[in-house]
C-alpha cells in the first residue's frame, strides 16, 4: 500500500500579470487618459468591422463609436513589448502613407532607432529583391491598415508580423497586433505613436 504526503508549502512572494510588468511608468494613470480624451483617441467611425467590436465600449447617439481606452492601453504595451523584443531597432520599420502621420512616423523613429517610410510605399519592398528599396524587416508598424494595404500584404507573403493602428472600421487582415484607436485625426495619432514611443523605450532601458 503507498501513502502519499502532500506538502503545503506557503508562497512567500506574488508573481505581476499586469500587462506593465510592475513597472510604475507604464501604468495607465489619469492624465494620461486625459491626453486620450483630448486628442480624442476614443472616438471612432461610424461604421464598425466584425472584428472590432470587441474593443467598442458603446455607441453614442449621433452614430459614433467609443473605443474602451482600457483595451487601448493593454495593447500599446503588448506593441511596445513587441517592438522592444527586436535586438536591433533599424529592423522595425515604421510606415505612414496618411498625411497626418508622416510626421509622427520621424520622430518615432528618431529617437526609437526604427526605419522611416514616410509617404508612398514602393511596391515590391518586402518581396522583390532586385529592386533598389528592397528591405528585411523584422516588425511592421503602420498608422492605417486601409491606406497602408500594399504593406500589409506584401509582409503577409514574407512572415513579417504587423502592428497597426486601428479605427473602428479599419480591416484586421494579417494584423497581428491591433492598437485600438481614431486613426483620422492628427492629434490621435499623435498621441499614440508618442506613447508608443515612451512605452518602448523604459524596456530598451533608455529611460
């Protein structure tokens, strides 16, 4: 006959699943939903994807989406996470055809390190290695999976994951990371490739 003896041994420490890792400066704190709210990061289309339902929080009477900025947050951090994981940041390349966007596309890069393509992206980029622009990537980052649609595919032939910036109705297909949020307005996008920025770069250890 065996006995079996089942020790209880007490935990002595508690292990963080929060999304921030336990760190205090990507914790979401109020001021920085308020730069949310005033950029107006929350507001989405007035048409919806299938796919993106799950981060609406609801729907205001004159037809315009809220985006749950919970959601949006956890996602920024998944991003950042994703794009500090990269050991050589010239292997992120970041991309805005929208005009809006070219300009905060820079400075990401300027001071992340990444790869700018500001304006028209050449077809064949990712796919044509006789051509002059043809570039190895490791991660994709763009402002807008409608407008950014020749990228996005061209990255889904050659096993290159993507992080997008999505509004309510923006098509999730071969995005792997969607970060939730108005991608139509200048201030919006804005405010969320700067913290993007500043959520990568406490993980690199540059701040």
């Amino acid at each position: 006959i065996w006995h079996y003896t089942f020790l209880l041994i007490p935990v002595t420490h508690t292990i963080d699943y929060t999304m921030s890792g336990g760190l205090d400066v990507l914790t979401l704190k109020e001021e920085d939903v308020t730069k949310f709210l005033a950029c107006g990061s929350h507001l989405g289309a007035n048409q919806v994807d299938f796919q993106m339902q799950q981060y609406v929080y609801k729907r205001k009477p004159d037809g315009i989406h809220i985006i749950n900025l919970r959601k949006t947050w956890e996602k920024l951090l998944l991003a950042a996470r994703a794009i500090a994981a990269i050991e050589n940041p010239a292997d992120v390349i970041v991309i805005s055809a929208r005009p809006y966007g070219q300009r905060a596309v820079l400075k990401f890069a300027s001071y992340v390190g990444a790869t700018p393509i500001a304006g028209r992206f050449t077809p064949g980029a990712f796919t044509n290695q006789f051509q002059a622009a043809f570039r190895e990537p490791r991660l994709l980052v763009i402002t807008d999976p409608r407008i950014d649609h020749q990228p996005v595919r061209e990255a889904s032939y050659v096993n290159i994951p993507v992080i997008a910036l999505c509004n309510t109705d923006s098509p999730l297909r071969f995005v792997d990371i969607c970060i939730p949020c108005s991608n139509k307005s200048s201030h919006s996008i804005g405010v969320m490739w700067w913290m993007l920025a500043r959520g990568g770069l406490p993980r690199r250890g540059n701040i």
